[in-house]
C-alpha cells in the first residue's frame, strides 16, 4: 500500500540567498538566537523543509514565539527580528495600522 508521505525539498532559499539544508540549520541544541538564525529557521518552515511543529521540537520553541518571529519578518524583514528593536517595529507597525 502507498502511503502519502508529504514530499519535502532537499534544499530551500535561504534569507541570505544561500541554500539550506536539514543540516545546515542552526543545531538543536542553540540558545544564543541572532537574526540570521531566526531567519533560516522561518525560512526553512515556509519553504516546506519543516513542519511548525518539527521547529518547536526541535529547537523547544512554543508555537507563540515562533509565529512571532513570522510576523516579525513578515512586517519588517529580517531587521524586526533584532531583540533591542522590538517595541520600535511593534509601535511603527501599530502607527502604520491605524491609517
């Protein structure tokens, strides 16, 4: 019998233009989240590399922080991730929502 296995690519598009593989994402293991490592791992989500779900496992993650970061890049690219400009994209992007 078959079974529909979802077919992932081997590589995606990296935010740096570069391509990413399982394993040339950041380790399980890291604590220390910077920028470009926060970009991969979103990109690796929405190019179908990883599931949410694998994400949050993987690096112990709840569902809230990551979709965080989505949001982040999504309104602000890459810069809305940088920890110490938090509240400058969240009050530009709540401006920007009220015209």
């Amino acid at each position: 019998m078959i079974q529909n296995e979802k077919i992932r690519p081997a590589k995606v598009i990296g935010p740096l233009g570069e391509p990413l593989t399982i394993d040339s994402l950041p380790p399980p293991n890291t604590t220390r989240w910077v920028v470009r490592r926060k970009a991969e791992v979103v990109a690796a989500v929405n190019g179908g590399l990883l599931s949410v779900d694998e994400v949050c496992q993987r690096y112990n993650l709840t569902v809230e922080e990551f979709a965080g970061w989505q949001r982040a890049i999504d309104r602000s690219g890459m810069p809305g991730l940088r920890v110490t400009r938090i509240q400058h994209y969240r009050t530009l992007y709540e401006r920007q929502q009220k015209y």
